[in-house]
C-alpha cells in the first residue's frame, strides 16, 4: 500500500504533466507517426507527406528480379505507413508493376494510387484512362492526373464527370518544369482541381512566389515532383556535412535534409521521391517524422545549402 507521501509524489507528477503545453505532448505522442496532411478539398481525409514516384525505378518489365527488390520497397512502404504511389502511362511497365505486386501483396486498401493521362483527344483519354484502370488492378483510381498539361481542356471535362461517377476519387495537373507555372496557375482559377502536381526543391524555389501560395488559398492539394532535381543535388553536397544543427529536426542525411525542406512548407501535401532500393526508401521516409523546420530555420537550411 502505497504512503501518503508517494500518493502526493504521483499527484504533483500528474499535475506538472497537464501543464505542459498541449504542442509539446502532441509531439511526443506523434513522434512514432508519419506526419499527415489534409486534402484540402476533403480534409477529413489526410495523406502522409512522403509519397513513392515510379518513374524509371518501378519500370521492371517481367523481371523477377527487379521485382522481387520492388516488393520488398513496397512491404516496407505500407508497413511504415506512407501510401501514395505516383505512376503513368510515360514511365513503361511502372502501371502494371505496381498493380501486380500492390494484388500480390494485398495491399491495395492500404495505398493511394495516382496516376496520369497522356495524350489527346476525349476518345483516347478515355481508353488509356481504362488501361490503366485494368493495368493497375483497382476499379477506382484515387487521383487521376493529365499529365504535364496535355489536352488539359479535353481531359478536365471527361475527369469530372469521372469523379461524379465514381471511378476517380480526385484529380488535378501535372507538370515537371517552372515554365508551366504560368499555365498552372491559369488552371487553377479557371478549372478548380483537387490537386497539382509540379517540380519544388530547395536549388529550385520559384514555386514559393506565386504557384505555393495560391494553391494554398484556393485550398488544392499539392504533390512534389523532382525533389532531388534527378540527383543534382546530391552531386553539390558530395563529400560534405550536414551542419550540426540539422540534428534538431532529426536530419541524418542529406537525402532528409532536402524532403525535409520540402514537407515543411505548409502548401506541399506530399513529396513523391522515386526509389527502387529498400535503404533509399527507409531513408527518405524518415524526413515524413516530426519535426520539422518553420520559417527562419527553413531560411537557414537554403543559406547552408548555398554556401556549399
């Protein structure tokens, strides 16, 4: 039985608990979690903020070997909680790759797939649609994308109606290059998608000018493409340290360091780095865990990176 004076030790434990910030318990109760981001058009609904891109990497064709690498990338993808794979009809067999071992390994509940349309004409759209519909083994595709802005006019008429029916659950444009951002935001205030999807890194920020902002007040989601600028990045940094301070927002590699910038900025829903190697996908999920950098520090990481 335990004394008054340990009765009174564990009351004022529980009383110094509860006037902690609220900030700081939730943060210690979501270390162990991926960090989440709300649909902006759905916001009950929310997605992790380090995705999966196939483009070249999940191109295996019928290769048992390559795909034996890719489903151990996907196991550790689901187990670790991430979701959202990016494909398209441009990148090969990467549809039919991920729709094969996502049914092998009956994980298709447990992912948000998205893919893009990529090419022109309303008739053609709509039977590449279906292909990728049947290539990727789901009667309801979560995001279909017109890919880098091709026949965009044609393609939002049919993607809405798709929506209304049920065979898509959002959709949205796509493009890989800052010149489009013109045109994206174009699409933005007159089409009204659930999502874009577009080129943002910490070597190429224009994206913070007009396109991130916007996105963020008309409330469209927002996927990362190119976020290692296809390894350039790496190249600058080869041979150097982290600094130091990197070790406050959890950053062990550089691979983090650039995610991370990323995800911190508070428009990006998700950052899609593509992957077919089990220990680059650990270390790119790791940057999906608080915490993150905010304003000042992210001011910081773009001076250090700079100086290199």
């Amino acid at each position: 039985m335990k004394t008054r004076r340990e009765i009174l030790k564990i009351m004022l434990a529980a009383s110094a608990t509860s006037a902690l910030p609220f900030r700081l318990i939730s943060h210690h109760q979501d270390a162990n979690s991926m960090i989440k981001r709300p649909i902006p058009c759905s916001p009950k609904e929310s997605l992790p903020v380090v995705g999966l891109g196939t483009w070249q990497t999940f191109d295996a064709g019928q290769s048992e070997e390559e795909r034996a690498a890719l489903r151990q990338v996907l196991t550790m993808f689901v187990t670790k909680g991430a979701s959202v794979v990016d494909s398209s009809p441009m990148y090969g067999s990467s549809e039919t790759v991920v729709g094969d071992l996502s049914g092998e390994l009956k994980i298709r509940d447990r992912l948000f797939l998205a893919t893009k349309v990529w090419t022109s004409g309303r008739q053609a759209g709509i039977d590449q649609m279906n292909q990728s519909l049947s290539k990727m083994k789901t009667s309801q595709m979560d995001l279909m994308q017109i890919h880098n802005l091709v026949d965009a006019q044609t393609h939002s008429k049919t993607l809405r109606e798709w929506k209304e029916q049920g065979k898509i659950r959002y959709w949205g444009f796509t493009h890989y290059l800052a010149s489009a951002y013109p045109q994206l935001i174009r699409l933005i205030k007159n089409e009204k998608p659930d999502f874009i999807q577009f080129n943002y890194n910490i070597a190429s920020r224009e994206a913070e000018q007009e396109l991130l902002p916007m996105a963020q007040e008309k409330g469209i989601g927002v996927i990362i493409n190119r976020p290692f600028e296809e390894g350039a990045l790496f190249s600058q940094v080869r041979g150097k340290k982290l600094p130091a301070w990197a070790a406050d927002y959890n950053i062990k590699s550089w691979g983090q360091f650039f995610l991370k910038f990323i995800v911190s900025h508070p428009a990006v829903t998700c950052v899609i780095p593509g992957t077919s190697k089990v220990s680059h996908l650990a270390d790119n999920l790791e940057a999906a865990f608080a915490p993150l950098p905010e304003g000042d520090q992210r001011k910081k990481m773009i001076e250090y990176f700079q100086s290199i």
